[in-house]
C-alpha cells in the first residue's frame, strides 16, 4: 500500500539531514525507514501486530526487489530472532518521492530474554546479501534501529491448555524457534474465561489439494459455531477473531473446539505416518 501522506519537501529534508550526518558509507539513503507497533509490551508468543514505512528519497533508484531485514537484537545488541520478509508492494516498484507502509502480524518467539529488546530494519538482496543504504541510527552494517518492544514473561497472557485431539508439538528441522500442532479432525483447547470480549490468533495450515481443493474450519464454544472459515491452499493463514464475552459463557473456563470437516491418515495415502490429522497450527492465541 502506498500514501503520499508526507510532503516531498520534507522527506527530502530529512534525507538530506541523514547523508549530512554521515548515511552509510556516504552513499544517499534510498528511503527513510520506520515502525509502529500496537503493544511496546507483551508476553513472550504474543502476536505483535507491525506497521512498516518506508519513505522512498525524491532522487531513489531501486535497481531490483530487495528483502526486508528484521533483526530484534537484546541489551547487548546480540541477535535473538528475525522476520526477514518480501514486502507486499516489491522495491522495484516503489517510486521516488512515495510512501510505501503495510502492517504484519508476527509472534514473539518464546526465547529465553525479557526486558527491551531493539528493532532493525534493512533492505537486502537475498542473492547477493548486498544491502541498500536508508537513513537513520545504522550499526555499522545498514541495519537501522527503528523501534522498541518490552519483552514480558509468557505468564502474562491468558493460557492456553491442549486437551483432546492435538498431537505432540513438533520443531521444525531448520528454526528452533518453530513449532506446530497437528489436530485430529475435532481438537479442544480451553483457556481462563476473562469475562470480556477476546480476539483470538489462529495461524495455520491444511492439506486442502487433498479434498478437492478446500478445508474447512469451524470453532466451536457451548455447542454454537462462533467462525467458520474456508482453507483454499496450503499457504500459512493468519485467522484473526473477534469473540464476544458473551459467547464464552459464564463458566470459569472456556471450552473451544477447533474443527475441520476433512481429516486425513498419511499412511493411507502411501506415507508412513498413521495419525489422523486436521489442520497443523502454529499459533493459537488468546488476546
């Protein structure tokens, strides 16, 4: 998504400012970079939602599609995780003079740090790893700092209990950061009634070429379907929900399901594993 929200006169301003001030390696910032997150505190595996903002130099020419670097680094400016990514609009297409700004959702990986962890915003090409100078507090390497976030203790979020139906977590071979669930066809989770309206993260996936092309999702609380959604690739979705209090009930605790109205049993289909199995979650939030 791009804005014209600020003048070009001020833009260029503050590019001019930056290359006074040194740039990187004295070659002008393309763009000025910035971001907003909607908690500067949360839980560790909270879902942080974060709008970036990339404010193109009038004079900027992008010679390519670069990737986004996103580095959260701790106290000691050690790198924890990152959430690299391709921006929605690619960089060959951003033009001088534009604003270029989209929001992500990402989880706060549980990781053994709490306190304020820094924020790093790059541009980088992913063959070469040659990253493009911006504008703004670079560590010496064009990763520029550009927000803060206080990581708090997981304690501090409603807690989640897997009941029946959820296989054992399982950790990606390439991240240890990573995780999933897979569900059976029915999987309940129950958490602390808050008595107030939520919003539930669903992240996931499912096998939908397997049923001629969709899945569905439903989430179930007293009996009554509160969502129903339909899986149409094998793409990662984000499912976010807003629950009324009143639909949690009046008990203590909450009792959902999630279902999905195909499942499937791998070794019947030439694999070797013979659990049932849903959808894989990878997040299951309540906020």
């Amino acid at each position: 998504m791009m804005h014209e929200r600020v003048p070009k006169l001020l833009v260029a301003a503050a590019l001019l400012v930056a290359a006074a001030c040194g740039g990187s390696n004295g070659a002008p910032p393309v763009a000025v970079p910035s971001l907003a997150t909607n908690h500067a505190r949360a839980p560790l595996g909270a879902p942080v939602e974060m709008t970036y903002r990339f404010q193109v130099a009038p004079d900027a020419a992008i010679d390519g599609d670069y990737r986004v670097l996103v580095h959260f680094v701790d106290a000691d400016d050690e790198l924890m995780w990152t959430d690299d990514h391709d921006p929605p609009t690619p960089t060959s297409a951003w033009r001088p003079g534009q604003t270029v700004e989209y929001t992500r959702t990402m989880f706060l990986p549980v990781y053994p740090y709490l306190g304020e962890a820094t924020i790093q915003i790059g541009l980088y090409d992913a063959a070469s790893g040659r990253r493009l100078p911006l504008a703004g507090a670079d560590n010496g390497q064009r990763a520029y700092d550009v927000a803060t976030v206080e990581l708090l203790p997981e304690k501090d979020a409603i807690f989640v209990v897997y009941g029946k139906g959820w296989h054992v977590s399982e950790l990606s071979p390439q991240n240890d950061l990573e995780e999933w669930r897979w569900t059976e066809q029915q999987a309940q989770v129950s958490f602390r009634n808050p008595g107030r309206d939520v919003t539930l993260y669903l992240q996931l996936d499912g096998r939908p070429d397997l049923f001629g092309g969709k899945q569905q999702v439903s989430l179930v609380i007293g009996g009554q379907v509160i969502d129903s959604f339909t899986l149409e690739t094998m793409d990662r979705v984000l499912h976010k929900v807003q629950i009324p209090g009143a639909a949690l009930g009046v008990g203590d605790v909450v009792e959902m399901t999630v279902a999905t109205d195909q499942a499937f049993v791998p070794s019947e289909r030439g694999g070797v594993d013979s659990r049932q199995l849903g959808v894989r979650v990878f997040h299951l939030y309540v906020q």
